[in-house]
C-alpha cells in the first residue's frame, strides 16, 4: 500500500445489499460525526455501492475495484487485499 501523506483523505467503500435513501443517509452522518470528532483530519472520501453495483463493475473488470483488492484492508478478513 502508498505510504500515507498527512493531508491525504480516508477512501472508504461501504457494500449495502441494495440501495436505501435511509441507510446511506446513515452512513454518511456516520462518517460526518467520525470526521467532525477529529476535526475533518482525516477528510472521508465515503462510496456506497450495492451488492448488484459492485458485481456489475466486476463484469466491467473496473480497475476501481482492482484498486480496492489490491491497496485495500478487508475488516472482514483483517488483512489486505481479497
């Protein structure tokens, strides 16, 4: 993974199992209340995809989530990567 830069924002993806006004809206305070406790350092960069949304960019082979498997941490697995 890049080494970190200070002024460099938190990229955070969130899979929903479908799409709902509420439950990101949700999210999104949550990340808001997450940034506003530590004065906006780091800023959240927050993408909300559903479950059909990711597999369809899997279909596309989006090198966005080439990105993700590739620099990101999996809190379910605890590690990075798939």
């Amino acid at each position: 993974m890049d080494e970190e830069k200070p002024d460099s924002d938190l990229d955070v993806l969130v899979a929903v199992k479908e799409r709902d006004p509420e439950v990101e809206r949700s999210i999104r305070d949550a990340a808001y209340k997450v940034m506003w406790d530590y004065n906006f350092h780091p800023l959240i960069s927050l993408k909300i995809l559903s479950q059909e949304e990711i597999e369809e960019r899997r279909r596309l082979n989006s090198s966005f989530l080439e990105i993700i498997e590739r620099e990101g941490v999996n809190p379910v697995q605890g590690s990075s990567g798939p």
